[in-house]
C-alpha cells in the first residue's frame, strides 16, 4: 500500500506545475519566488519552471531530469544544483548568463565537448561533475585530463569538483608540505635534535578567517566543507574500530599459548 502511494506521489511531482511551486514556496505569485528546492521527486519534466524568471538558486538534484530546455529563460539563477540526474546536454544554461555555481555531479555528461556550451557562462566561478561524498561522477570523468581541460576552457573557475583552484584554499596543500619539510630539517641536524630558529607565522594574520560577501558560491563552499567535516569523522570511526581490532589481534598473538594437561 505504502510503496503504491509513493508512485502515486511520484506521478503528481513527475512535472513541474504552477501548484506545485505555489505549494512548495507559499508564493502566489511566480515571479516572486527567489529560492527554489524540489529534491527526490521524481521529476522529470520541468514544466513551468522557466516562469519563476526571478529565482536565484534552484535545486533540482536527485531527480529524472534529461531535458533543461524550461531553464533558458532563467538569467538571474545564480546557483544551480542538478546533481543525480540524467542530463547530458548542457545547451540550455548558455543563456543563463548569471550562473555563478553549477552541481552537475551523478549525471550522464559524456565528453568535454558537451561542456562547451557553458563558455559563454563568464560568471561561473564554481562547477562540480564528480561528488566522492556521495560517489557521483560522470562519464567525461573518465578522461584523466578532463580537469585540464576545463580549467583551459573556464578561465574565471576558482572551485572545481569541490576543490579551490585558485586563492587561499589551494595553497593549503603547498602550504602544509613546507610545514613538513621545515619541521623535518630543523628537529635534527647531524643526527642530534637541534634548537628550533626563532618561530614566525606561517600565514600572514587573517589568512584563515571567511571574508562574508555576496558571492553565490559561499553558501556552496559551506556545504562542501560540512561534507568534508562528515566524511573525515566517518574515516576517523573507521580508523578507530580497525585500529581496535588490529590491537586486539596483536595482543591475542602475543599471549603464550595454552595446552590442556
């Protein structure tokens, strides 16, 4: 009964309709609505979304989505989240010219080529076509050097895949291998521990600290560090349990063995 209702649920959302998104936003009308969030629904027709030509971030992943064409009309979308879909043409969004950030992550993108059709996009700071979070990718992920290509096709990209690019994010790597290899030759000299030179910062004050503006990808540079965080608890209570079991196997080994007389 229960799963006959759910596809029976499945079919009212399978399209986009003005009662719909007049439901889901308690807005009348549709050029009000600014943010819009129809995830799990089923959908794979967008019906009259184009008519909320105000909306600023939309979320549509995890749906049946293969035709974009209903986005065009959308030229102050700023964020776009079309993660676990089924969309491989990208043609649509060229003419959502102010696309700051772009979720493509889990859907059927085939080549680089179909990327081509977001050049005109200058505003695009941010785009995602694999997720390790939540295993998403795509078939153009395949291509060891799609990375290389794109960051040559978007000039302006500063987050790719989750990972920054350019700016501060993307000195932490270089930055933390120099902590290491200073660490390394300034404990020991000829063998013997050594006096450490007198310490300076190793990034200039405020380095670290989020500079608040109006920047469309911030909300989604939050989300992906808070995944981030999640991902390392889960690999920090897998770490723990096998390290117990490994400590438990060591100690079992070590016990002398016991013959019954």
């Amino acid at each position: 009964m229960d799963s006959k209702r759910g596809k029976e649920n499945e079919t009212e959302c399978a399209k986009i309709t003005t009662v719909l998104l007049k439901s889901s936003t308690g807005e009348f009308d549709l050029e009000s609505i600014l943010f819009l969030k129809l995830i799990n629904l089923g959908i794979y027709d967008l019906g009259c979304v184009g008519e909320c030509i105000n909306l600023e971030r939309l979320d549509l992943s995890g749906n049946n989505i293969t035709n974009l064409g209903p986005l065009s009309p959308l030229r102050r979308l700023l964020v776009l989240n079309l993660s676990a879909n089924r969309i491989s043409n990208l043609e649509p969004l060229s003419s959502c010219e102010s696309l700051q950030s772009l979720n493509l992550s889990g859907n059927v993108i085939p080549s680089v080529d179909n990327l081509h059709a977001l050049k005109s996009l200058w505003k695009l700071e941010s785009i995602r076509l694999k997720d390790n979070m939540y295993n998403y990718t795509n078939p153009v992920c395949k291509n060891s050097s799609y990375r290389t290509l794109l960051l040559e096709m978007f000039s302006n990209i500063k987050v790719l895949d989750g990972e920054r690019v350019v700016g501060r994010g993307s000195n932490l790597y270089q930055l933390c291998k120099d902590i290491d290899d200073t660490i390394k030759a300034g404990l020991y000299k000829n063998g013997h521990l050594s006096e450490l030179a007198e310490c300076k910062p190793w990034v200039d004050d405020g380095f670290w600290e989020i500079k608040r503006s109006n920047n469309a990808i911030i909300d989604e540079a939050y989300k992906h560090f808070s995944d981030v965080l999640h991902e390392c608890r889960l690999l920090n209570s897998r770490a723990v349990h096998v390290i117990s079991q490994n400590e438990r196997n060591l100690s079992l080994k070590g016990q002398p063995k016991q013959y019954a007389v």
